[in-house]
C-alpha cells in the first residue's frame, strides 16, 4: 500500500489522515506540513489511523512534535488504529497522553 498522509485543518481541530506507513521515508513530509499550524488555536488534533499499517519511531516523533509544537493544549485522539499500532504506542507509552478511540465524529 502506498504511504501517504493528508492534513486538513477546520476551525479548532486538526485533522490527520494516514495510510500505509509512517516511517523515515514520510514523516519528515508530515512533520513540515504540521509546522504550517504552529502558533494556530487547536483544540483537537486528530491522528486517523484506520489505514495506518506501519509507524517507526521517526512517525512516532512526529506525533509527540504535533503535541509539543502545534497542539501543547489540543486534546490528541488515535482513531481506528489497527492492534499492530496500538502496540508500538503503548510500547512507547504515548497511549498515557492520548486518547485512543475506534471512531471519531466531528
């Protein structure tokens, strides 16, 4: 499957589509089209991972960069990810500040 991301961004809550895989080949990609939002009022910052089939730790630092960079107060949802992605999250323990939810509908 084709890695790819797409970032969208209405009112408050930011959007995050990814498919494929999050690793060093994209993440710098995703990492600077986060960066267009930094100092932007974001209460949600939203990581749709329904399709996500692969995240390396350069995906999960681009996560925590969303958190620290572009959303220090946003309130951060993993929706959908599949069991395989869930277990490097909590193995890295990003689940303690995050919320992971099957569904999301804003």
């Amino acid at each position: 499957m084709e890695s790819k991301f797409l970032v969208t961004c209405n009112n408050d809550i930011l959007k995050v589509e990814l498919c494929g895989r999050l690793d060093a080949t994209n993440a710098e990609g995703l990492q600077s089209e986060l960066k267009n939002f930094t100092g932007k009022k974001i209460a949600e910052l939203v990581f749709l991972a329904k399709e996500l089939e692969y995240i390396s730790s350069a995906g999960l630092r681009v996560i925590i960069f969303a958190k620290q960079k572009v959303g220090v107060d946003a309130h951060l949802f993993l929706v959908g990810a599949p069991d395989a992605i869930l277990n490097v999250i909590k193995m890295s323990g990003l689940d303690n500040f995050m919320t992971v939810i099957d569904t999301y509908a804003k």
